[in-house]
C-alpha cells in the first residue's frame, strides 16, 4: 500500500469504519535547515503511534499497517516539497496526506475513527476559495484560505492562453488580423479593439475562451468541492465572463483589476478582503437561522438530540467549537451517547459527530468559542 497525497476534503477514508484509524497531524517547513528536523519529528509522532498500535495488535500487523508511515519517513523528496503543515489518516486499506499551506498542533492519535476536526476548518467551504485570475490572452486559477494562497499546476495537456484553447476547440486563432491591444477610455478602464474593424470578432474569440474556462473551472474545481469562487479581471472583462458564466460559487463582487499585474502576495491580499466578507455574512446567516428557529423544532443545542437527528439524517448543518473535546462516540445505531474518560487517543464525540454529518451531505462548520452562538459547543439547523 502506498500513501497519496490528496488534496479534497472530505475524502471517503473518513467514512470507513474499519479501525484502527491513525490521524496525524503535523508542523512542518518550506526551506532549509528548518525542514531538515521534519523527518526526526515525525518519526517521534510515529513512535507514539508504535506504542498505541503495540497494546491492541501483535507486532507483524502493526509493521504491516504502517509500512506507508515507514516508508515516508525516509522520503526525502517529499519532507523537501512540504509547506506549513501535514495531516496523515491511515487505516488497513488507505494511506493519504494532505500537504497544507497551515501550521496546525501536532498530534498522533490511534482510536476507531478518524480526527478530522483540525481539516474541517481549513477545507471548510466558508474558509477556503479560488481565485480566477483572467484576460483576453490567458488565465490562471489559484486556490487559498485566510492563510496563504498558491497557483492551481494543471496538466500539460490543459490548455491555458486564447490560442491554445481555441486551438483545442478547433477554431482558427486570426491572430494576424485582430489585434489584442487597449487604449484608456475616460473611465480609465481598458477598451479592447480589433484592426480594421473586427470588434465584434474579437469579442466572439473571447466569449468562446471564456466559455471553455468557465466549464473547465467547474467541472473540475468549484463543482467537486463547493468552494467559492473570485475573479480578478479588468472591469470590461468582468463584464464579459459574468455574462456568460454558469458557476453558482462565482462571488458577486470581484478584484477589478489585471491579475497578472499583481504578485500572489498581493492577490490573496485582495482576495481574502471579499472573501472575509463574504464568510463573516455567511457564518452570520446560519447564526441567525439558528437564532430565528429557537423554540420551533427545527433547531437545537442540545448533543442528545442533535446525535440522534444526526444518525437519522435530520441534520442539515452543524456548528461545532473548533478546540472543544468531549470524550466519547455515537451509537450509529440508534444515536446514543457513549461517554469515555477523558485520555489520549480517546474519541472525541463532536468529532465523530462532523463525520456523520458528512456522511448525509450536511454541512459542517467550526468556529471559535467566542462566535458559537450556544455553550454546549454545538448546534444544529435540522432539515425537517
């Protein structure tokens, strides 16, 4: 078995149910020398993971479950192409790693699910969003959080300029009798032209390249995972792909502005100010959802119901405190509460929670202690 870095959440390890489950999260470093202590520290995570193994399973299982843990700690490459932290979930059958452009607290913990928690906040869709950086000649797709920001690598075969989409669509690019230049208008935003009066021409040429990026970045991106989406464009071009666009996670206010004319530092600046906007209106509406629907059934606070409603699929989004931990697990079948002593690796009853959620197509939210609206650290919208 080899691992496989992944980079969507939630993956469906997380539903299997056949323990153990080895969660794994871990700092880690871009550049030398800080990165050169990665591999020791995770080999001290994997020894804590040795010793949990060592008390259920005799020793030729335990080498047998971990030999994709064994195997990345002396890979090399890897520990050098990591960024600010890892999360590693292995069971039996699977071994994937999320590389993240977040540090996140360092953990190893071996129990009969998995500890997703940590990755619900960052993969959540309030939190995490593309960028579409776009213009008359090419584009580029970038994807971030509060955290950071870093360009989407395609395939080779993944056209990204006007002519090689064109080109692919089988449509000739006259490149030689349009031209693609700009002059400032008395609004200061670009005016594209076409030589010899081809206007209209150029605009179909762009409409069809568009078009392609467009369903390129929802087939493949927005659709998959739900997160949102922002275009960074001129204010003309904005226009044009608004227009034509089918993509429901498009955010109606955008970055008016060449994209090409800022650095990814200054992108996920800009971007993250609409984004931030854009979770704070979101978190607020399911606040006040929950708020407006007290007292009428269709909400709650209270973890016996919410477990119950959960594992029949009532719930149809749930707000967990991000750093709140209660020992335990849920009786998949009839919801009730196993309470356990509060110690290492033991389950975590809010965790287990998010996962059941998931696993009926709610949606799950984390938040800070200070933005719950309620103390038990958890509430739910129910669908009915």
């Amino acid at each position: 078995m080899k691992y496989e870095i992944v980079k969507e959440f939630p993956n469906d390890i997380i539903f299997e149910r056949e323990g153990p489950c080895i969660s794994i999260y871990q700092p880690t470093h871009r550049h030398l020398p800080e990165n050169q202590q990665d591999p020791v520290r995770f080999k001290q995570l994997l020894t804590i993971v040795e010793k949990a193994l060592s008390e259920e399973i005799s020793r030729s299982e335990m080498e047998k479950i971990l030999k994709p843990l064994y195997d990345l700690q002396k890979d090399y490459e890897f520990w050098n192409n990591t960024k600010d932290g890892i999360a590693i979930f292995l069971n039996k059958n699977k071994c994937i790693i999320y590389n993240l452009n977040r540090t996140l607290k360092e953990v190893a913990i071996v129990s009969d699910s998995f500890h997703i928690k940590p990755l619900i906040r960052v993969f959540q869709s309030a939190d995490s969003y593309y960028v579409l950086g776009i213009s008359m000649k090419k584009y580029n797709l970038y994807i971030g959080n509060r955290y950071g920001l870093e360009e989407v690598l395609f395939d080779e075969n993944i056209p990204t300029t006007i002519e090689g989409v064109l080109d692919e669509l089988g449509d000739a690019y006259e490149d030689g009798s349009l031209s693609f230049g700009s002059f400032a208008g008395s609004t200061g935003n670009a005016i594209y032209y076409g030589q010899g009066g081809k206007k209209d021409e150029v605009l179909k040429y762009t409409e069809k390249f568009f078009k392609y990026v467009d369903r390129f970045v929802i087939n493949n991106y927005t659709k998959p995972t739900g997160f949102p989406l922002i275009l960074v464009a001129l204010d003309e071009n904005q226009g044009v792909f608004r227009k034509l666009t089918h993509n429901d996670n498009l955010l109606k206010k955008g970055v008016k502005i060449d994209y090409e004319a800022l650095d990814v530092k200054e992108l996920n600046k800009k971007s993250w100010e609409i984004m931030e906007e854009y979770y704070l209106a979101k978190t607020k509406e399911v606040v006040d959802r929950y708020n407006n629907s007290l007292g009428t059934g269709l909400s709650s606070d209270k973890l016996e119901d919410i477990s119950k409603a959960a594992v029949n699929g009532k719930v149809e989004t749930i707000l967990i405190e991000s750093d709140k931990v209660i020992p335990g697990f849920i009786n998949l079948g009839t919801g009730d509460l196993e309470v356990e002593e509060e110690k290492v690796g033991a389950n975590d009853i809010l965790n287990n929670l998010a996962e059941i959620v998931f696993s009926n197509n709610g949606e799950v939210i984390m938040l800070p202690k200070e933005k719950m609206p309620s103390d038990t650290g958890v509430v739910a919208i129910y669908r009915f």
